[in-house]
C-alpha cells in the first residue's frame, strides 16, 4: 500500500504555481532554495547547544543589537544560498544596514526578498523557540541600477508575493501565503521534507490571549497605557481579562496566537529616543507578519491603521504593531487613534 506522507511543500508550491496561468516556476524554485536555507538553520539551530555556535559574537548590528553567532550564520546561509539562484535583483536582511547585491557571475531575476534571518535572537542560548521571516516582492524595473533600487524595494506590503516564516522550536514548521490563503509545514526530519500540517489557517476573530512587554509600561503614553488596561480588565461580556503570553520571541508570540487568537502588541514607546515608533521593522517584520495574518482573517496595525497601507521611507524603518485577531486589533487601533474612550 502506498504509504502517502502527507502532502511536501514542493508538491504545495507545485500545485499553486499549476493555478497561476502566468506562472513560471521561478517563484516555485525561488522559495524552494529558501526552504532549503531554513533546513540548514534548523539543523544549527537544533544542534547550537551541543557546539561552539552559542553565544555572542561581541559584534553590534546594524539595529545597535549584540549580534549571536547562529544570527550571523543564518544571515549568511540566506544570503550565500539565495544570490546565485537566479531569480533575485537584491536582497534586504534586518542584520545588513544596505541592500543586499546580487553578484556579476550570478544571473539576476525579477523578484526581491527582504528577511530577518533569525528573529528572537535574545532567546537563542536560552533554548526558547526563535524564528526567520520573509517577504518576497516582485519589480517590474529588475534591471534598475544596483544604486537606485532601493525605491523598487520600498513597496507597500499589499505589494508583497509571497510571505511567511519558520519557527525553529521543538519541531520547525514553515508558515506561508501567496495570497491564497495561509498553509502551515512541519519539517520531518527523518525525511527532511516539510509536510503539510496546517492547511487553510484562520486565526479567530476574537482571542483571549495579549501579548506585549509590560516592562515598558512606564515608558508608554496614556492611551496606550489605557489600552493595555483594556485587555487587563474584568468584563463577562467580553471575555475579559485576557490571559497574559509574551515569550520576548516575535515569531513565537505570532504563531501562538495566530493558531489560537489573541492580539500581539509592540507599541511607541519612550525607551529609546532614538526607536520613538518602537522596536519592530515594518520590511522584515511587520510586513511580511501583517500579509500571513491578513490572509488568516486577521489584521495589522501601527495603531491608525493597516500596516500593509504604509508606504515605506526607509529599509529599516520601524513601526508600532498591533497584530492578531480582528476584532482585538481593531480595539487596540481605536485606543491608539483615540477614536474611543472608555
Ligand atoms: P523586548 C527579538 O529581539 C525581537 O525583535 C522580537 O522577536 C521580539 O518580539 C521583541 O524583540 C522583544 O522585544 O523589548 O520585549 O525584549
């Protein structure tokens, strides 16, 4: 009997890219090199304890963040793996002040991919689950000169192709949408293959779960101070209190609650004059986090409104975010616009 083992990515990539008429497969083997990049992360990630990879490098980042080593490695395994697939024009990373280029010898492509090579780095040597995420955005000037293409680059995220992440935590599983809805991966890997476990996600409407750094709480302004209080306090009616989670973790904190609801918040704060908007990245966080939870039924938001509408200043911009359930966001948004007082 034919022992099926669930549906591969590649079979899932395969049939999406069958339902695109206009499909190449150059997208099919662009994500598919990615997948290939996460599987080795994975194998460091998963084994970091048992060598010499933990710990910091002593380097600083271009976010001003002590860099770990398993941060530089999996900024180099994307980069290394991604510039010679051929299907690129550049690349961005959260760990890398500039655009990426694409090497002379390597042929370039019409797509851009924009990364945060490992997420959660604070969590690495502490064994708490950290994460890769990316977006993948397509330009229709790929031959732009290397030095202009950072206006290519700067597209809204209702502009992306493609995003979603991995979570490297007790198993590794791959979250992705393509705009046809939200598909979840596990990675088996006796095989070492990701197979479908999470088809078709929707994140509920509601939740019972918020996740933020009350930590920062003397650093916030009133209203968010209020809206946190929200969420704090006790009302029958709307499910209320919610229950506390924040790992410290952004992709572990955003797949908790989008399998189970609740609302993820980084607001503005005052901590660091030089961070006024908060410490989250719109390109290589929010972004790409804001079209999964958007394709789930859920929304994003920098607090005004839906963080897929920014259109971007800078390649390291940062933003507040407020992401997760509907209804929960959409409360959080209304504190923040002041278009609500309790
Ligand atoms: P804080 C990790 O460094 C990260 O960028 C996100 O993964 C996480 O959500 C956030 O920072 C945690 O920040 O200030 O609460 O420690």
């Amino acid at each position: 009997m034919d022992q099926r083992v669930g549906i591969t990515i590649t079979e899932h990539l395969l049939r999406e890219q069958r339902e695109s008429p206009e499909a190449t497969g150059a997208f099919t083997y662009l994500l598919n090199e990615l997948i290939v990049a996460a599987k080795v992360i994975s194998r460091e990630v998963n084994k970091a304890g048992l060598v010499d990879i933990l710990g910091a490098t002593g380097d600083v980042n271009i976010q001003e963040e002590q860099v770990q080593k398993l941060d530089v490695f999996a900024n180099r395994v994307i980069i290394e793996r991604m510039r010679h697939v051929g299907q690129l024009c550049c690349m961005g990373s959260e760990e890398m002040a500039d655009l990426i280029e694409i090497p002379p010898q390597f042929p370039k492509g019409n797509y851009i991919l924009l990364f945060d090579p490992l997420d959660g780095s604070s969590n690495i040597d502490v064994n708490v689950s950290i994460g890769t995420i990316f977006g993948i955005y397509k330009t229709e000037s790929p031959d732009t000169d290397f030095d202009f293409l950072l206006s290519e680059v700067l597209q809204p995220g209702t502009k992306l192709v493609a995003a979603g992440y991995f979570i490297y935590g007790s198993s590794t599983i791959m979250v992705y949408t393509t705009g046809n809805g939200v598909h979840g991966f596990t990675l088996y890997p006796s095989i070492g293959e990701f197979l479908l476990s999470h088809p078709n996600i929707r994140i509920p409407e509601k939740g019972k779960i918020y996740s933020v750094n009350e930590g920062n709480y003397r650093y916030w302004d009133e209203k968010t101070k209020a809206m946190v209080e929200y969420f704090k306090t006790k009302d029958k009616e709307t499910g209320r209190p919610y229950t506390s989670r924040y790992v410290g973790s952004l992709v572990a904190d955003f797949h908790r609650n989008l399998l189970k609801g609740g609302i993820f918040m980084y607001p503005a704060d005052l901590k660091d004059p030089k961070k006024p908007a908060g410490k989250l990245r719109l390109m290589v966080e929010a972004n790409p986090l804001a079209m999964v939870v958007d394709q789930a039924g859920g929304y994003a938001s920098d607090g005004h409104g839906p963080v897929l509408e920014i259109k971007p200043q800078e390649l390291h911009q940062r933003i507040p975010l407020y992401i997760g359930s509907k209804k929960d966001v959409e409360m959080a948004e209304a504190f923040i616009s002041e278009k609500l007082t309790l």
